[in-house]
C-alpha cells in the first residue's frame, strides 16, 4: 500500500477516512506525526525532517520545512484493527 498526503483528493472516500486511523512504521519504530508518503511495497517514507531537539527543520522563514526520504521495512496500520482501540467520541454540535 502507498499513502500520501499531496493525493488525499485523488481518494476515494474510504481511503480518505483510513488516513485519519493511520500508524506509521518504520523498521518496526513508529513514526511521529509528520509523514507525507508511505511507501510498503517501495519500502520509504517520506517525512518532515527534525533537529536534534525533535524540532522541525525549517528551511525558509517560517513555513517551509525540510523533509527527508527514508528507506526501509514499511508497514501501515489501521488503528481501527487494533485490539481495545476505541474511535475518538464525535465533537458535541455547536449552540
């Protein structure tokens, strides 16, 4: 499977709705929030970059960030699969 970010538009409604119950998982470590393209059967993800600090790196004033390509055993996973997971309660209507 290969998820991005820039084609949320291009998908149809049930992968939109999967992109909002996704884990991200990079050589069995779970990637932060910050991943733009997973790749499995390409084996890469593409990601804001980070400093040391865990910092984004940015490389223009304040609304460009740097981002990375790495390699490696890719796996994407729905949290609705997992064990005990309970989806988020729905926003009360506004008054």
């Amino acid at each position: 499977m290969r998820l991005s970010i820039d084609e949320y538009n291009t998908y149809d409604e049930e992968t939109r709705n999967l992109l909002h119950h996704v884990e991200i998982y990079l050589n069995d470590e779970r990637q932060p929030a910050g991943v733009i393209v997973a790749d499995e059967e390409g084996g890469y993800i593409i990601r804001y970059a980070r400093d040391d600090t865990g910092n984004l790196k940015i490389i223009r004033g304040d609304d460009c960030y740097e981002t990375e390509r790495v390699d490696g055993a890719v796996k994407i996973v729905d949290r609705r699969t997992l064990p005990g997971y309970q989806l988020p309660l729905p926003l009360a209507a506004e008054a």
